[in-house]
C-alpha cells in the first residue's frame, strides 16, 4: 500500500480529468449528505428542547396547583392486578386533581388535593 503510493507521488501521469470530475461529485454529495443530517439533528433536538420545556413548565404548574382543576372524573389506585378502592366510613373520598395536558401522549400526570 506505502510502495503505490510512493509510486503515486513520483509518477509524473496526472488523473484524468473524469476520474477529478467523479471525486469531486462524490466529495459534495458528502457534504451535502452532511449538511443535512446536522441540519435534521439541530431541528429535532430544538423540537425536543421546546417539548421539554413545555412539559416541566406545565408539570410546575400541577405541582403548584395553579393550573385548571378536574373535579369530575374516577380516580383508581391498583395494586398489581387488584384495585384499591378509597373509602372514608361509608362514603368515597372526594379528590380534587389537576392535570398535565402537556404529558407524553397515553401518560397522565395527576396531582391530588
């Protein structure tokens, strides 16, 4: 491999000016192709940073309870397969909770009172 490129220094032929033209092709589809992933990547992780943001902002907001409280709806506790129902003497127990409608989609963040 050193010995052909020893031999490639010291010939005094040139490359043709197709094999220059290809290089060149193949060098800028490179760096188009490069340009593109970084430019993807920066969108995406900007797209991320605004979602995360948005997320902690409005889980901030359960945590304070200053966000808009659910009064209506079923609140259930499981343990494993069996499910834990809440109880105070003969009555249920009355749950005020806030939600985060920022959370992943199928994942509910609740915060009780």
């Amino acid at each position: 491999m050193i010995n052909r490129i020893k031999e490639k220094l010291h010939n005094n032929k040139g490359e043709s000016i197709a094999e220059v033209l290809v290089s060149l092709l193949i060098s800028s589809l490179a760096l188009v192709m490069l340009a593109s992933m970084i430019n993807s990547s920066s969108r995406i992780i900007q797209s991320s940073k605004v979602n995360m943001e948005n997320y902690y902002s409005a889980n901030n907001v359960l945590e304070a309870r200053t966000g808009t409280e659910t009064v209506s709806g079923t609140l259930s506790i499981k343990n494993g397969s069996k499910a834990v129902h809440l109880r105070y003497g003969e009555g249920t127990v009355s749950v005020n909770y806030y939600k985060n409608d920022k959370a992943p989609s199928g994942k509910q963040v609740v915060s009780f009172k």
